[in-house]
C-alpha cells in the first residue's frame, strides 16, 4: 500500500460532547475521531463506517495493535467504550461536530501539525549559501562546530564530498533522529496519555512514543531508534536508543555510529510555538554530548493535512528515467 495504516481505532483522548445522541458517539469522540474524522468517514487513517466488524474483533484489534498502531489500553478505552463505538460506527446517524482536540491530563497538549522554518536539514552547522541549498546559521546552543573527534572528521568530510550520492535520505531512507523533525516537510503530533504518535509527510514516517512508563526493549537497532517519553513538567522528553549507523544529522554529511543516543525536549512557548531541542551523545564519534535547539511552529493554514512525499517513487523514477 502507497499510504502506511497509522491505526485502525487510534487515538486522542479528549473531553467528550455532553450533548452525545448516542454512548457510542461519545467512546468514538474520545478516542477515534482524530485519525478517522467526524462519523468514521475517514482522515489521516481509512473510513470506518458502516462498521462491517464484529465488536470482539475490534476489540482485539484496539488491544493487540495493527500494523503500525499501538495498541490500545483500557485507560484510554474501555471495553465496553470500544463496543459502543463498534455499534454506533453501524449507523453514525446525523453529523457530529468533532471537539477540538484536548487531553484529559495536566500536561500541555501538542497536538497539531508543526514544520521548522530553517536550513538544518542541509547543514546543522554554519554554512553559506549553495546552489539548491540556504545559507544558514548554526543551531548548535551556543553556535560553534559539532565536536567531533579527530578521526570521525575524516569521515565526515568523505561524507561531504559525496554528500549528492551518499546522504541516506536521497536514497530515500529514512531520515532518523533527530533529522525527521526539521526535514522541510510539516509533520503531526497525536496525543493520548499513553502515547505521542508523531507522523511525517516524508516517506510517510511514523513514531509511536510510548509515555505508559515502558523500557527500551532488548538491544536491536532501528532506521528511527527506540523512543520512550516522559514529562518534565511542561516538557515532554523523549529519550531514543537501538539506532542503526546509516542515518546522518544533516545533507552535509554529519554522521554518527550505532552507539548514539539522543534526548530531545518539547517545550510549548505558546499554542503555537514550540522549543524544540535535541542533546546528541555518541562516545564513538564526538568527545562529548551536543544540543542543538530551534523553535517549531504550529501550521494555522485552513483545512491542513498531511501529503504525500513518496520519495520511492522519486527515486524508482530516477532509476528508469521515467517521469510522473
């Protein structure tokens, strides 16, 4: 399939509509609304309605997780909830007016679709303007080059001298962490109290933060890592592990090894600006942690959504010289 199934009955935990003509309107308002849009017709995941399941399946569904769904717990829905939305998604009946977003927690909610407004993606360092490429300033705190150890320059600046052919995203791989967050593609946030799910207009990238107090798992290593989040206050963290080597920081060739480590912190200004910062540690590659830091902001355009970037089919284009 072209688009990847972020979920089958995913997720927003919101306050319901007192005026619910149906209980299973308000389980569906809580939970489902968010992906599936008003009456289960569809959105960012497929339509639901006419609900052809069985509520047992739904139900097994919503637990086990599909796909790249998280499951589900009875925190967030209860089993009972879950078949009332079953029967209500039989016949939604009049049109419902979907409550904006909220999450029945003391946490801010990030819920939106965000996008950076700078020139990290091509390099996190100073760097002067190019053909195809804007010049930019350093987003390292306090400015300055990455702190590399003298035997990683060499490959960094192999990196670079290559960088046309050799930078993994135009290979269409994925980007990884924390290089998906200020790609110069918007991406969405989707809260709920035991997950943040993020997805992204590139390649369809999708996270599943888990917030339930979860560990990383055994050792493996992932194209995007391992991230588990928490709440410092009014700041979500998200520390990720289990990366692979493959991914860099940057069009220009900055790199890292499996050993990285990256904590990055959400912290909201206003509604519609966000702090974002990322501390990268790597004992393989640089002679000491780094943070970079830049703001996020919120998209306020009127009927937003997220594309299609099928860089896949770009890059198969390229291949056969064939055109779209």
């Amino acid at each position: 399939m072209r688009v990847m199934i972020l979920c089958f009955v995913i997720l927003l935990a919101g306050l319901t509509s007192a005026w619910a003509q149906h209980p299973g309107e308000a389980a569906y308002t809580k939970v489902c609304v968010a992906c599936h849009g008003p009456e289960g017709r569809g959105g960012l995941a497929p339509a639901l309605a006419p609900m052809s399941y069985d509520a047992d399946y739904v139900l097994a569904i919503v637990r086990e997780g599909y796909g790249q769904m998280p499951p589900i717990s009875a925190r967030e829905l209860t089993d009972e909830e879950v078949a009332q939305a079953v029967e209500y998604l039989r016949d939604p009946g009049a049109a419902m007016a979907a409550a904006p977003s909220e999450v029945a927690d003391e946490h801010p909610d990030l819920s939106g679709i965000w996008q950076t407004l700078n020139a990290a993606s091509w390099n996190l360092e100073d760097h002067n303007a190019q053909d195809g490429v804007p010049a930019g300033l350093s987003v390292l705190v306090g400015g300055g080059k990455i702190p590399y150890k003298e035997e990683a320059l060499r490959q960094r600046q192999e990196n670079y001298d290559n960088r046309s052919t050799a930078d993994p995203v135009r290979q269409c791989f994925l980007p990884g962490v924390p290089r998906i967050t200020y790609m110069p593609f918007p991406f969405r946030i989707i809260q709920t109290p035991d997950h943040m799910v993020m997805t992204y207009e590139f390649a369809h990238a999708v996270r599943i933060i888990y917030t339930d107090g979860s560990p990383h798992p055994l050792p493996n290593d992932f194209w995007m890592g391992d991230s588990r989040g928490h709440w410092e206050g009014d700041t979500f963290t998200v520390d990720t592990t289990h990366f692979n080597d493959q991914t860099w920081f940057d069009a220009a060739g900055n790199y890292h090894s499996s050993q990285l480590h990256v904590v990055e912190r959400f912290t909201p200004v206003n509604d519609n600006l966000i702090t974002y910062e990322a501390t990268i540690e790597d004992p393989e590659v640089f002679t000491r942690p780094w943070t970079i830091r830049m703001p996020l902001y919120r998209r306020m355009e009127e009927n937003l959504r997220i594309l299609d970037y099928d860089c896949v089919d770009f890059f198969l284009d390229s291949l056969t010289g064939s055109q779209g």
